[in-house]
C-alpha cells in the first residue's frame, strides 16, 4: 500500500525479483553439495560473482584475474585488498 502514498514508489517487483533469479535457480544446484565444505566452495564462488557484478566487471575476466594471481592465506591484507573487484587495478583490467 505504500506505492499508493508515494508516488515515487513503483507498484511492480521486477528489479528485485531479477536481483534474486541467480539464487533461485541456484537452489536446485545447491541440492548437490554433498559436504560443508563444497556448499562453502559454492558460497565462495556466488559471493565473488555477485561482487564483480556489483561492480561493474566482466565476471569472465575478473574470476580468470583471481585464478592468475592465486589469493592465499600467506598474503598481506594490502595484497589481498589489491585483489577486490573496487581497487584501481583491477577495475582497469577487468572493466567491462
């Protein structure tokens, strides 16, 4: 009822309903993991995808970045922070 206070409010969904569609298609995938640690690969990978869609990036190129430049547990928080879909670097290699 809200849309019918405020105009500037839209009475239709779409957006949100698409922002979601990747989740909900996942779910039957989601069936498949078999142990914690594959449904935490899993999350993993969703989580770095939606990032670069939220910023802008080729997925394609950014994930293909990530798998050159092998993150790990020994690197240093500005190593890792060189890493993220926001940083300079990143943002000029994998713009779409």
């Amino acid at each position: 009822m809200t849309y019918l206070e405020d105009g500037h409010c839209s009475f239709y969904n779409n957006l949100s309903e698409n922002a979601i569609r990747s989740f909900t298609v996942g779910r039957k995938n989601w069936l498949f993991n078999a142990t914690p640690k594959g449904a935490t690969a899993s999350a993993l990978v969703y989580t770095m995808v939606e990032m670069a869609k939220a910023n802008e990036l080729n997925i394609y190129k950014y994930l293909t970045y990530l798998l050159e430049h092998c993150p790990s547990e020994d690197m240093s928080d500005e190593q890792l922070e060189a890493l993220t879909p926001w940083s300079k670097e990143v943002q000029n290699v994998c713009k779409n």
